[in-house]
C-alpha cells in the first residue's frame, strides 16, 4: 500500500514499491532516525540508496543515528515556489553535517542532511527565530508529523549544546 | 590570441579541430511565443541550417534535449524534409549543449552520419517554467522528492545556494562582487537587438532587488523566456565548404561530476563545482590553458554560477572569483569578456545553447550588435562598447564555454577560429 499525507496543504507520497524510502520513513514516523549502514564496509550513508557509494554492496541494515551536528550551509527562502509555503515565509533550509562520520571516509565527506528549521515541536520556524540561525549553529533533530506513517526529519536549535558566538549569516538581514 | 606554438596537435586527443560548428540559428527571445516548441524548433533549425549555407539534404544527424517540455528531433525533421541517419533526443537541461556537441561528434567519427544539427526549444516562461512554478508547484511529493522538494528545497536557486553561500563563508566573497556579473553581462545585453532584457543595471540595483532565497536577489536570477536554438556540427573537412569562417571544436568535456550525482553535497569542499573535475579534461585535451582565451561563456543562470566555474575551471585562484568578475575582467573591454550577448541574464534562457551561439559568431568576427553593415555584407565593428553600441571581441582567437547543469554536474568546450 501506499503512504499519502497531506503536508501544510501539500501532498506527499510513498510508494510500496520504493522499499529504501519505506524503510526510512517507518522509522521516521516513529520519531526515530536510522541510516542504512553498509554490510561490507559499514558506512552509514544518506539519503536511502540501493547500494552503497562506498563500496558498491547493495546489503545494508537500518542502523539508529543520533540526529546531532551543525550547519554546514543554508539558504533562507523568502519567495516560495510551493504554495504550501508562501504562509510560512521566511524559511530556512539547512544543510547539517552530522556529528557522527563527519570527515570520513575522507576530509571532506559527512553526513549531510536536508531539513528546515523548525520549533521543538516540529512547525516551521517563526521569523524571529530564522534570524538566529546560521553557519555553525548547533542543531537536533525532531520531527514534522505530516499524516499516519509519515513523518518529515527536521532541525531545531540544540538548546542543550553550546553554540558558536555568532553563527555565520548572509550579511544584508 | 593565437594559439601557443608550443601546442602538440599530434597528441592521442586526435579530434582536437576535427569537428566545426558550421551554422547556428535562433528565433526570437520572448515571453509569449504563441507558438508550440515544434514551430519554434523549427524555426531555429531553419535559421541554422540557412546560416551555415547548407540545405535540408545535407544534415542527417539531429539531437536535442529537454525536460518533458519539448517537441522531438523527427518532427521538426518532417517539418523541414530532412531524412535522419541518426537521431536521439535527451534528457536534460544546463550542460547538455556542450555535451551533445561533443556527442555529434562522435557519431560522425563513427560513421553514422555526416552532419548533424542540436536543437533546444522551450516555451520556458509561457509553458513549462524551470524552477517547477506553476501547476506543478502543486503536484503531490514523492519518493526520492521527500528529500528535497517536501522541505521547499525545489527550485534551481533553492538547490544551489548551500554552494553559493558556502563559497562567501569559505572565501569572504560579497554580494556586491557577485552583483557585478549581472551589471557586465547586462551592459552587453545594452548592445544585443535580440536581448530580452537590453537595460543596463548597476550593482546597486542588484543588491537593492527583493530577495529570492539568500544569497539570491531578483536580479542574481536569469530571464525565462521562449525561443529555440540550434547548432550544427560537421567535419572540419566539410567546414570548408560553409558559408562563414570555420569556428573549430579544440576540446569538450561533457556532463562531468562530482562524487554522489545522486546528492552531490555528500561531499565536498561543497564550495567547489564540476569544472574542478571537468578542466582536468577540457584543458589537456584542448592543448591550452585559460590564459590563451579571448572570451568565456560560463552559464548564468544566477551570478554565481558565473563565478563558480570561472574559479574551478582556473581562470582565477580558487576563492578569489569574487575579485576576477567585479575587476573588470569579465566586462567588454576588458581583458576576458564573459557572455558577450548577454547570456541568461539577460539575452534570454535557452540551457546553453545562446552562449556557444555567441561564442561561434565572435569567432567569426560576426557579432550581430548594431554596427554598420558595410558594402560587403559584414559588419564594420567600431570596439566602441558604449550603451547601444559594439559587442565584437577584437582580434577573438579562442573562446570558453563552461556549461552548468547544478554546482555536481557541468560540461565544457573550448573553440577556436582557423
């Protein structure tokens, strides 16, 4: 079967036969964050793949991943493409490097993963709160429930963690 | 300038100017065509085939790309009466027009067919918009799309900017640097009749527009419009016989990557583009470096995708092509002008097809600006840049074209004049 849900007016859909993207968001929609990890070579990978770019194995187990790390870039929308998000301008789409594999297989490698900034409880960031938000911050993930068995992985300031001075921001506010 | 006498020609890259471009044909750049891509395909075709001196009999070869928004080769083939030996219509956007120049030669050295024409035809502001606006802003989000599009990460400014803006946090480049690509390359439009946009902006007016999505203002962004474009490709040998100058093919280096083309940004400097990749082929191949050309055409389909390939395809330092494109450089006039007509910016949006357009007429010594055309049928270019004026490159020997598709994927080809 597949999974529809109906996100700030915008409709998402999983197909039953799109096996890694169903791992991944049955996960997701039980608030937890798991990667594929490699059977050969046990690196974690992102987004789902069908073999690993590492080492070419298309074996791979769903590994729980803790959902911390720190913008890498972002870019912050303030002319919406999709109507679902013209009520929430602006909003920020962060890139996040994940604390866990950062720098490896090489120097220049991490897990980076997609989401906007959201408040603890997963809405879409207030414009007060967009502005605090750049390059460095420190981030945790949390999630969007968008329907039953859906759920987005998202970011929200990592309240806990200890954040740089003054994350880098585009200069003109 | 010419080309260094040092340069191997007898080196294994044995197409090095054994392929031309022998003709190339526009419609005209527009909003509101109110004609379907089939018309406007044909129409360029036309004007290619026309261009180069040649008749429908002699072109057998015909590619094309495009995103589900286009027409196919066979029927602009049966509109114009051309048979085809051989035929192929891709997928794809940004950096296909080098890369299927690069492809027609191919098939010509094996023997397939002869001469073959690229098309692009796209009614791109009146029918299927790129930046996915429109009806389809609306359509449902699935599968790999849950990645990207469910987070409002869709458009191609939306896609590129963790690039852009990591390139100003890695290297201190300013908005008021990147600004000055639109105000050069809208300066060039002011002398292109054919420009959709022919006003000349200044940075300030860049920076002074709304933004889009940071670092993108309105004006960071390119034109979409209507139009067609085609390009022909034949032997060298069979150039002879074309009615303009011979414009040779030195090198190509089409679709290149960064690891992961599946999500680029796994990897990284993420402030680093395809041309990093890409110019460890186009230049050997070519058998020169970026300090023997005379003019670039490195897409614009924002400001900094201008910049970008300029910097990795090593026409400056990596991290300084905030300086090398608001120094002057890159103007007309100055000592390597980039997108002569005025690009995407400006002339109007066709995936890359108008700047290798640009780049063959400025080989020819052709510019169609607004220059007398003398007894002769030529244009008398007066290299006075001045508003409305000329947009000729003196003396132009070899040019550039670094085609982008995204910051992981772009296609290159550097041309030279016989």
């Amino acid at each position: 079967m597949s999974i529809t849900a109906d996100y700030l007016g915008m409709g998402l859909r999983l197909d039953e036969l799109d096996g890694e993207n169903v791992a991944y968001f049955k996960h997701c929609a039980g608030h937890s964050f798991h990667l594929q990890q490699c059977d050969g070579c046990k690196l974690l990978r992102y987004p789902p793949t069908t073999a690993c770019p590492w080492c070419m194995s298309r074996e791979a187990k769903w590994a729980p991943v803790e959902g911390k790390g720190a913008v890498h870039s972002y870019t912050e929308v303030h002319h919406a493409i999709q109507p679902a998000f013209q009520a929430h301008l602006p909003y920020l789409v962060l890139l996040v490097d994940l604390d866990i594999q950062k720098g490896k297989p090489t120097a220049d490698e991490a897990l980076r993963v997609v989401g906007n900034l959201v408040t603890p409880d997963g809405k879409l960031a207030p414009p007060d709160l967009v502005k605090t938000v750049g390059i460095g911050t420190r981030v945790r993930m949390v999630f969007s429930d968008a329907g039953p068995g859906l759920s987005l992985p998202q970011w929200a300031i990592d309240e806990n963690a200890t954040q740089p001075d003054k994350p880098w921001r585009y200069p003109q506010e | 300038m010419p080309l260094p006498a040092d340069t191997d020609v007898s080196s294994p890259k044995h197409l090095r100017d054994k392929y031309a471009i022998v003709g190339v044909g526009e419609t005209t750049y527009t909003r509101g065509s109110g004609m379907t891509t089939r018309a406007l395909g044909t129409w360029a075709v036309k004007n290619a085939i026309l261009d180069a001196g040649l008749t429908a009999a002699d072109v057998d070869g015909m590619l094309s790309y495009q995103s589900g928004d286009s027409t196919f080769g066979t029927f602009i083939a049966g509109d114009l009466g051309i048979r085809l030996n051989f035929f192929m219509d891709v997928f794809g956007g940004g950096s296909s027009t080098e890369a299927l120049i690069g492809i027609a030669m191919g098939v010509i050295e094996a023997g397939m067919c002869k001469t073959v024409v690229i098309f692009r035809a796209m009614n791109g502001y009146s029918q299927v918009r790129i930046g996915g606006t429109g009806a389809r802003s609306a359509a449902p989000v699935a599968g790999d799309m849950l990645h990207s599009r469910a987070y409002g990460w869709q458009s191609a400014g939306q896609s590129f900017s963790f690039t852009f803006m990591r390139h100003m946090h890695d290297y201190g480049t300013t908005p008021a640097q990147v600004a000055a690509v639109r105000a050069a390359h809208s300066a060039h439009a002011s002398n292109n009749p054919k420009a959709y946009y022919k006003k000349r902006v200044t940075v300030e007016d860049v920076l002074a527009s709304r933004i889009i999505c940071k670092p993108l203002h309105l004006l960071d962004c390119c034109v979409e419009t209507d139009n067609a474009t085609a390009i022909i490709v034949t032997s060298a040998d069979r150039a002879r016989d074309a009615r303009h100058h011979r414009v040779l093919i030195r090198a190509i280096a089409g679709r290149v990557c960064k690891p992961r083309a599946d999500m680029h940004y796994q990897t990284g400097p993420i402030s680093a583009v395809a041309g990093r990749y890409a110019r460890e082929i186009l230049w050997p191949n070519a058998g020169i470096g970026p300090q023997d050309v005379d003019v670039t055409g490195s897409y614009d389909a924002f400001t900094f995708t201008t910049m970008l390939q300029l910097e990795d395809y090593g026409f400056c330092k990596k991290g300084e092509g905030g300086h090398y494109v608001s120094d002057g450089t890159i103007r007309l006039g100055g000592r390597r002008p980039n997108n002569t007509s005025g690009g995407h910016q400006c002339e109007g949006y066709t995936h890359g097809m108008n700047m290798v357009i640009e780049n063959v007429r400025q080989l020819r010594h052709d510019v169609d600006d607004s220059c007398p055309v003398g007894p002769d049928g030529k244009r008398k270019h007066t290299y006075d840049y001045r508003e409305g004026g000329c947009r000729q490159v003196k003396d132009c020997e070899v040019t550039a074209n670094l085609g982008w598709a995204n910051p992981g994927t772009g296609s290159a080809m550097v041309m030279r004049r016989d």
